[in-house]
C-alpha cells in the first residue's frame, strides 16, 4: 500500500504536468519579450525622484539602506535586466540567466515596495528560477546545439502549488471577511467602489453597473470564493488544474473588461500549463520554421487561427483603440491577452471535441 501511494506521489510530481519541450520554450520566449516590453515602459529610475520621507523598509534587503538608492544604480538594474532577457530570449546560457533575472528583479523592486504598498507580482519574479530548472532552454535556442535536451518537469508541478496557494489564500481572506454575508453583496461593493472612487470605468464597466439583480451579484459572491478556495484542491490533479488555470484567465480577462485590473503578468505565467500543441521541430533543425510547417500548422488547426486568434484580437484592439487609458496595462499586453485567452478557447474546443 505505501510504495503504491509513493508511486503515485511520484508520479504526480514528476510526470503529471509533463510539457513538449517546443511548448518550454515558447514560454520561455513569451516570458522575455513581456519583460522586454515592460522595461521599456517600466524604468526604476523613477523611484529616485521621491525624497527619503517616503522609504519606509521592509523585512529584506532594504532594512540595510536609509534611503532610496541613486538614479545612476537604478538605472544599471535597468541595463542589467535588459540584457539578461535579451539572452533568455535567445536562449543562451539559459539557466544561470534566468536565476539571475529573479535575483536582480528581487533586488530593483525592494525599492519599489519600500514605499510601503505590495503588488500581485511575486510570481512573475520568481518564475524565471523556477523555471531554469526545467531546462526550457532546450528547444528554440542557442544553448539546444550544445547541450541536452531533456527537461524536467518537477518544477512545473512547485508552480502549480504556489499559484493554488495564492489563489486559495486570496479566496479565504474573502470567507473569512465576510464575502458571503446574507444581506449584501461584497462582490456589488466593490465594484462600485473600483468604479466611483478609482475611476475604473472603461470596457463594460457601464453595462455591468446598470445590472441591479441581487440574485446575480449574490451567485457572482459564491462563484468567486469557490472559484479561489478550490484551486489548491485542485492542484493534485494535473487536468482538474489545467481547467482551473482556463477559468483563472477567463476569470482575470473577465476583470480586465469590468474592473479594468491588468493581469497580463500572470498571463504569461498560466500559459505554462497550455499545451500548445506546435508542429514538432527536429533538434537538428531547432531555429527553422519553414512554410510547410506553417502551412501544415494553420491547415491543422484552421478554426484556431481564423477564429480564435484573428477574431479576439481584432476586438480587443478595438477596446484598446476606443480607451487608450487604463490604470497600469501596457500595450503589449493586448496581444498577450490575446493569446492567453484564444489559447483557452481552443484547449476547451479540443476538450468538447474529444467527447464527439
């Protein structure tokens, strides 16, 4: 009986989130362009402009500093950061580079949290080191003519922990604070407070305010805490996982149209647990993509093209076109919105499909 559960604990850590190493790296990829685009538009040497008034330290790596640091050394985190995803991005050296791009992420945003808020971001920052030992440097780089091209994936199942940790934590503070209070709706409150006192206004924020039904907003309370309580439950399941981290991005997308909440970080973070489904590439021929397996891929999987990939970005451009101005969404995160969403259409319509 105990070397059947330890088989299936094995099983469970090291096979059950197993990913093509084609997809690895297209997350690997993904993930330095995001962070390219961000630093373009992100700089920490704005955090240099405040007086010392501000800095107020928290337990790490700023209990050793009185004040912010000058601009000339934030803007070397800058530089450093920059270079460093050029080459994750091409894949060299992937694996010291992509524990040095957390380290040097920890190290630049200490400052930004000393001015006593936190933001939803350690995920992104930390994923890089978890990630490097997956070897998503194996395919689609530089380092894949020199080195092996096994990957593991235990690193993909400690992911899988953290995010239904996090979302289960987020999910009991609310059960805890009384969102499911008879009487009320926690769901109805915050929206309006989003709405009237931070301006979130854009996308269907109008039509989601002339809804009035007590009933709706009630179940959207229930729905809400279930959806986040549950998700570390369904962390040992690799399937029942894959459907909650869909739902998560629906769920987020759902938020970006209605609250106007950017969540394009953790986009590229859940689309570790898609598979792609990409025309194999031989080692041999790892930096080729040529016409025919092009033609073969959009041949294969027309519907996806046409209509979850052309479709939903041509309507999120007209969003973005019509309310150029959203509190913390950076352009780029369009077509990573795009992606992320048209990615879990098609995992659901190969799912409904298989049951034709």
């Amino acid at each position: 009986m105990k070397t059947k559960w330890i088989a299936k604990l094995d099983y469970w850590i090291f096979e059950s989130y197993n990913i093509a190493p084609d997809n690895l790296a297209l997350c690997r990829i993904s993930y330095a362009l995001f962070n390219l685009f961000f630093l373009f538009h992100f700089n920490f040497s704005w955090i240099a402009t405040y007086p010392d008034t501000f800095y107020h330290a928290k337990p790490g790596l700023t209990f050793f500093f009185d004040g912010f640091p000058p601009a000339w050394i934030l803007n070397i985190f800058n530089i450093i950061l920059t270079v460093l995803n050029f080459f994750l991005l091409f894949g060299k050296w992937t694996k010291p580079v992509s524990i040095l791009i957390s380290l040097t992420l920890i190290v630049s945003f200490s400052f930004v949290f000393a001015f006593g808020n936190t933001y939803h971001i350690i995920m992104w920052i930390i994923f890089p080191a978890i990630m490097a030992f997956t070897n998503w440097g194996a395919k689609l780089s530089l380092d894949s003519f020199n080195t092996n091209k096994i990957i593991t994936t235990w690193p993909i199942t400690f992911m899988s922990i953290l995010i239904g940790f996090a979302f289960f934590t987020s999910g009991l503070a609310k059960l805890l604070g009384g969102w499911l209070q008879i009487g009320g709706s926690a769901s109805w409150q915050y929206f309006h407070i989003v709405r009237s006192k931070i301006g979130r206004d854009l996308y269907l924020s109008d039509f989601i305010a002339s809804i009035n039904n007590a009933f709706f907003w009630e179940t959207l309370d229930w729905l809400v805490v279930g959806f986040e309580v549950g998700f570390i439950f369904a962390v040992f399941s690799a399937r029942s996982f894959r459907f909650f981290i869909c739902f998560a991005i629906l769920f987020h997308f759902a938020n970006l149209l209605i609250l106007n909440i950017s969540f394009g970080i953790h986009l590229v973070i859940f689309m570790i647990f898609i598979n792609w489904n990409m025309p194999e590439i031989t080692n041999s021929n790892s930096l080729k993509i040529t016409k025919q397996k092009i033609h073969a891929f959009i041949k294969k999987h027309r519907v996806y093209t046409i209509f979850f990939w052309i479709i939903p970005y041509l309507i999120l451009f007209f969003l973005y076109k019509n309310h150029s101005r959203v509190d913390g969404i950076l352009p780029i995160e369009v077509p990573v919105y795009t992606i992320g969403v048209s990615a879990v259409i098609y995992y659901f319509y190969k799912k409904i499909k298989l049951l034709f």
